[in-house]
C-alpha cells in the first residue's frame, strides 16, 4: 500500500462524514418546511454554520486519499475523466454551501432580500444535489473495494 492508498480508518471516516452529510440534507430539508410553521427556522442558524465545514471535511479526505487510490486502480482514462468530473462538482458543492449558508445567515438577521421560496428552494435543491454526489461516492468506493477484493483494475 502506498501513502495515498485508502485505508480502513480513512475509509471509516469517510462514511462517518456521508452519514453526516446525508443527515446536514435531511435537516436542511426538514428546516425549509419548518417555514411554514409556527416553529420557522429553529435549526436554521446551526445549519448555516456546518454546512461548509461539513462539506470540507469530506471533500478534502476524497480528493486526497479516495480519489488517487481510485484513479491507481482506473486502468483506463474513463476513472481520470471520472475524478475530474467529481472534482468540479465539489468546487461547484463548495460555492453553493458558502451562498446558502451566508443566505441563512442572512435570513436569521432579517436582512435577506430573496422571498422564503426561493430560500426554501435553495435549501431543497442543495440537499438534493449534494445527495447525487453523495451517492455516485458511494458507488466509486463499492467499485474500488470490489476492484482490490478481485485483485483486478476497475475498468478493465
């Protein structure tokens, strides 16, 4: 194993941070249709301050230890184009954590301009974003496991 390698604690640490992630989008959604109670936005604060943490703290595990051991064991430029593609959606995941959560922080002052629709669709969609990403993270880890289980490369 090389330094770059996965390992079973990384690996345990990056489900553990999915979990969360997975969790950060159930809250965000449960949070955008607390706006139409009498109980509007109680977790609306604590969401705005773990979003990008949050994110970071995955992303930067994938892309320094999942995403290299992946592209070792590609064996075509299918997984190259693949980490690329990945990669851009964490810059793009990253700027919208940051939008969203200056928006919510921004709604909790009062001082937000968007109609709550347009929040609430901001929150929703986020979520359901950061979820696909989520899970095509999941599928590349099953197949590198799987990959290393057989002793083969991935595509090949």
């Amino acid at each position: 194993m090389t330094h770059t390698d996965i390992d079973a604690p990384s690996l345990n640490r990056l489900e553990t941070d999915h979990m969360a992630l997975l969790a950060l989008c159930l809250r965000l959604e449960e949070a955008a249709d607390s706006f139409e109670t009498p109980d509007a936005g109680q977790d609306v604060a604590a969401l705005a301050e773990e979003l990008t943490p949050f994110l970071s703290a995955a992303q930067d595990l994938e892309e320094t230890r999942l995403f290299p051991d992946f592209d070792r064991h590609a064996g075509s430029c299918f997984g190259a184009m693949l980490i690329e593609q990945l990669k851009a959606e964490h810059r793009y995941d990253r700027f919208a954590a940051q939008e969203l959560s200056q928006t919510l922080k921004a709604l909790m002052e009062q001082r937000c301009p968007l109609p709550l629709a347009t929040v609430t669709a901001m929150m929703r969609g986020f979520a359901e974003t950061l979820r696909r990403h989520l899970h095509a993270e999941t599928l590349m880890i099953e197949t590198l496991l799987a990959a290393k289980a057989e002793g083969r490369e991935i595509f090949a």
